[in-house]
C-alpha cells in the first residue's frame, strides 16, 4: 500500500514540475527563445568548429566567421525580399477589399444564417433590455505600432541568440569537458561524452537534412507557382521553405497564403484552386517519400509525439517554438536512447521501423 501511494505522489510531484516549468517558460519567453535557438545551432555548427580546429584554426576565429556569413545570408535574404514585402505590404487596403469581393458568394450562406439568428433573438426577446447600455470602446494599438513593436522584439531575441552562439562556438568544447571532468567515475565520464556526442551528430544531421529537404521544396514550388504564372513565385518559394521546417502547420500556413494570392490573381476560384493544389501535391510527395528516405530510422519521430509537441511549443513561444520543436524532439531522444532508465520512453518517441530494418 504504501509502495503504491509513494507511486502515485511520484506521478504527482512529475506533473506539478512539468507545469511549472511550462508555466515559466511561456512567462520568460522572450528570454529562452534566443537562448534555446542558439543551443540548437550551436549544435549544429559545432562539428565546424571542431574540423576547423583540427586544422589549426582558432574557435573564435571559426566563430566569427561562422557568425558573419550566417548574419550576412539573413541579411541579403531580407534585403532581396524587401521590395516584394513592401509591395504586399502597401496593397493590404486593396487586398482586403478585394477578398471581400472575391469571397461574397461563400460569405452569403454565413450571412443569411446570422440574420435567421438575429430575427429569432428578436421574436423571442432574447438580447432585449430595457434602455439602452453605454459601451465603453478601448482604443487598440494601431496596426503599425503592433509591427513595430513586433520587430522590436524579434531583432533584440536576434541579437541576443547571435551574441550567444558567438560565445558559445568561441569556447569550443569547454562545457562538455567541464562536464565530463565533472563525473565521479571513468564510465560516467564515457558515457557523458558519448551522450552529448551523439546528441550533437543528431541534431546536427537532421537539421541539415532537413534544410537540404526544404531548400529543394522551396525550389520546387517557386517553379510550381512560376507555371501558372504566379506572381513573385520566389518570394512564395522562400516562404513555402521556411514554413517546411514547422512539421503539418507550415504546410496548412503556407497552402492558404498561396490560396489567398490566387484569388487576387485569378478571375475565378477554380483557377484560384490550382495554386494551392500545386503546393499540395509537392507537400505530399517531399513527406510522403522524400523526406522518409533521407532521414535515418533514428532520426524519425512518432507522428502523434511530433504534432502534439509542434503544438505545445508553438502555444508556449509562438512561431519560434514551432520551428525548435522539432530539434529539441531529436535531442531528447537521443538522450533517452544512451540513458538505461529512458530507453522505454525513447522507443515511444521513435517513428515506425520500416520493414525489412
């Protein structure tokens, strides 16, 4: 009986630590969502920086470097996309109205069901008051400040994480062998090494695979778009790329980011259709075989496991969230298959074995 209650308060004490945790890091957001980006890519550009030193290069010159050339990517790529972005960006009022317009037929059934719901409130008094009520109307930030405010926040999270995957790159392997001399025994020393190693190969592995797999994607539905004479099909390309990296989401995102240009381009919705089925069709075939057959057994993720953490952390900090859940899925499991006690939880994170594997 007691073995059973220590059990229960176990399970308990797990669950309140998992909600606290949460709790904090949907509160400290703007504070680990750099820090946990740079984590992730300095798993990823670590293995560099190792070759690098092998052949007499100093990390913190591998670190600079590294820094430099991936500020200056994001930078021409922001550049070069800039002109398109003001382009869409001037045409909202004109964009709205004009959905407006494209979209009233689907709007009319909504429409004729809203009045049916108003004419029975009135009938049966439901609503009615006796005077009239003052509203109070807050006035909301305009639409302006709101992005403002939003790129304000998104270049300090910026400088922050590039700050700190500086630091971290410069100081090569310092953390592991602090943690490796940190072991009591010659065995934990291996098996600590042995575990950050393999997390690092992971991580990294998958995340150029996979931005290998969307660069390719991207390509493949500018080129789609560019056919049916779509316009600013790079732009379109680029987004489709980014959004690849968010597992289910980014495909749904970009598909209606892809319909809604449609309907401002063409005349009717069927023509409208085409684009976003054109992105479908690519999307099935980079997740359905290309994707598959370029990820490792090791590196594939149980779908349910994967939805439900792109959802939690794109609850927790948005967009960047959904971007990191899915390096911070192949890290954990690559953790829980080096530790004994883990390896059950580890098996329940791994995808299906192909036949034959």
């Amino acid at each position: 009986m007691s073995e059973t209650v220590r059990m229960k308060s176990s399970v308990a004490a797990q669950g309140l630590l998992l909600l606290a945790l949460s709790f904090t890091f949907f509160l400290a957001a703007d504070f680990f969502i750099p820090v946990v980006a740079a984590i992730i890519l300095h798993l990823l550009l670590m293995p560099i920086v190792r070759k690098l030193a092998d052949w007499r290069i100093p990390a913190p010159v591998t670190a600079a470097l590294i820094v430099a050339v991936l500020v200056g990517l994001l930078g021409a790529g922001f550049a070069s996309l800039s002109g398109p972005i003001s382009d869409w960006g001037a045409r909202i009022p004109e964009i709205t109205s004009e959905l407006e317009y494209k979209i009233r037929d689907l709007r009319e059934p909504v429409e004729r069901v809203q009045e049916a719901s108003k004419q029975v409130e009135e009938a049966t008094g439901v609503g009615a008051s006796g005077g009239s009520v003052p509203t109070v109307r807050l006035q909301s930030p305009g639409l302006l400040d709101r992005l403002f405010s939003s790129l304000q926040k998104i270049g300090i999270q910026f400088t922050a994480m590039i700050v700190l995957l500086y630091f971290m790159l410069a100081v090569g392997d310092l953390f592991t062998e602090k943690l490796v001399r940190a072991m009591p025994r010659l065995s934990d020393k291996k098996r600590a090494l042995t575990i950050i190693r393999q997390v690092e190969h992971d991580v990294s592995r998958y995340l150029a695979t996979v931005t290998l797999i969307n660069i390719g994607f991207g390509i493949a539905v500018g080129v789609g778009l560019f056919s049916i004479g779509m316009p600013n099909p790079v732009l379109w390309g680029i987004v489709a790329a980014v959004l690849n990296f968010i597992p289910y989401f980014g495909a749904i995102a970009g598909m209606a980011i892809v319909f809604v240009v449609a309907l401002l381009e063409y005349p009717t919705l069927g023509q409208a259709l085409l684009a976003p089925a054109i992105y479908l069709g690519i999307n099935v075939l980079e997740s359905q075989f290309v994707t598959p057959a370029m990820l490792h057994r090791h590196l594939t993720i149980n779908p349910v496991v994967l939805f439900l953490a792109v959802a939690f952390w794109g609850f927790i900090w948005g967009i960047p969230g959904a971007l990191m859940a899915v390096p911070l899925l192949v890290a954990l499991k690559a953790l829980c298959d080096h530790v004994e006690r883990l390896n059950a939880f580890g098996e329940f994170l791994s995808g299906r074995t192909a036949p034959g594997k």
